[in-house]
C-alpha cells in the first residue's frame, strides 16, 4: 500500500513519539476512533506499525531492516525532495559512487538527464535506472547478489570499490543515532559502504527524516567522516550541533 497523507503524518507521530494509544492519535488527528483503527490495521497488516492493547507503537529492531518494497513507498515524497536536491547538486561530467538503498534509486532518477557522468554503484536498480542515460557510463561492482533489494555486497565489492576515487560518494543511510554514529543492518553492506567513503573525496548523505534517532545495529560511520546531508526537515535536537561540530553542510529540500 501507499500511505495516504493522514497515515504518513500518523506514521510519524507514532515514529516520534515511540508509542501511542489509539484515543490519543484521533485526537491528534481530529476524527474518529474507527478511523484511526481502520488506518492502524492497514499499517499494521504492512508490517509499518505494531499493535498492542489499545494503542501502537514502532515495530522497531536494531537487527533487522523494514521490508524493501515497504521501505519503497515509506516517505516516498520525502525522498523524491532530496532526490531532486541532491541531483541539482551534482555537477555534469564527474564521477559517482552511488550505493544501496530507496533514497539513492530515487537520487538516480533525477540524474537521467545529467551529462557525462561515470558511475559505479552496487545497486543493480541504479544501474537499471541509469543504464538509460545515454551520456551515464554505469559500472557495476562485483560481488554476491541480495535478492531481497538487489544491493551487491561482500568481500569482492570492497575489493572492486577499492579500485577507485571518486569525486563524490552518494550514500543512503538505514539510522543515525543520537550520539553522531550513522548505522545499518548488514555488516557486509556497512564494510561496502566504509570503502565507498574511504575512495571518494567528498561524501554525501542522503536521509529522509525518518532516519533520525533510529537505532540499527552496526556502525558505519560517524557524521564527521561526510561532507554533506540532504534531509527533507530540519533535523531534531541534537543533531543540528552535532552537525555544525562535524562541520557537515545541512541541505534541506524544498517543498
């Protein structure tokens, strides 16, 4: 499914808040207590929200990743804001490493119509979505297939990232916690990720609001080791300092 505007903002409130009763949501939201249950099962039979005995709550885990087509349709705008904020960033005739995740398919997207670009990615969606820019020369990274979301990880793609530098590195993110780490779920993709950063000369973090004060399990990096982040809202207390210590760029798209 895709969330209506209600259930994203419900989404949210439930995000931000951790838990939350029932009653307390269509308060919130000014209708009615049917409704909100109507949405909650919806969400919920999605795998998005989990329910307990008279409210929800974020069906969270620190070892596990939201589902990708789920992920795909979560926050859906928000991503195509930053996608287009990024892609208006980059500039023509450079080199890319873009790696997995929605933010970044959304990224390759808007960059169908750059010039000159060289690209390697472990994403096989970036490199179908791009292999269809005829002036974007698409490397594919070698290694094992998740099939799951077609990301490539393991041993041979740090080895083949290893190859290069690159000008700028556009990363997705899984959670950045509270204490500056940025983290993910798989340490296969993580050990990807940390040689993409280590062979490009600038980093680039794309990452949707949801992305904050989220915990996962793996450290990937820490936000002084990025250059720039592209988030849709301000970010919340205390990251703003943080960044600002880290000496991280804070782009926020446009409505």
């Amino acid at each position: 499914m895709t969330p209506n505007p209600r259930q994203s903002d419900l989404l949210e409130e439930v995000r931000v808040r951790g838990s939350v009763s029932v009653e307390a949501l269509a308060e919130r939201f000014g209708v009615t207590l049917q409704t909100v249950r109507r949405d909650v099962k919806l969400l919920s039979d999605e795998g998005l929200l989990a329910r307990f005995h008279g409210g929800v709550r974020v069906p969270a885990s620190t070892t596990e990743n939201i589902a990708y087509r789920q992920r795909q349709k979560l926050n859906e705008q928000a991503k195509q804001r930053i996608a287009r904020a990024v892609a208006k960033a980059v500039p023509e005739n450079c080199s890319l490493i873009i790696n997995i995740g929605t933010t970044t398919e959304a990224i390759a997207h808007e960059l169908l119509r750059h010039k000159g670009l060289r690209v390697i990615t472990n994403n096989l969606n970036v490199a179908a979505i791009l292999s269809d820019n005829p002036d974007c020369e698409v490397i594919v990274a070698g290694g094992v297939v998740r099939g799951r979301d077609r990301g490539i990880v393991g041993e041979a793609t740090v080895d083949f990232i290893a190859q290069f530098k690159v000008d700028i590195a556009l990363i997705g993110i899984s959670a950045i916690e509270a204490d500056g780490t940025l983290r993910d779920f798989d340490y296969r993709e993580v050990k990807v990720a940390r040689a993409i950063i280590e062979h490009s000369r600038e980093v680039w973090l794309a990452a949707d609001h949801s992305k904050f004060n989220r915990p996962a399990m793996v450290e990937l990096a820490r936000l002084d080791q990025i250059d720039a982040l592209y988030t849709d809202t301000e970010p919340p207390a205390p990251f703003p300092a943080l960044l600002a210590e880290a000496g991280v760029s804070c782009h926020v798209a446009e409505p």
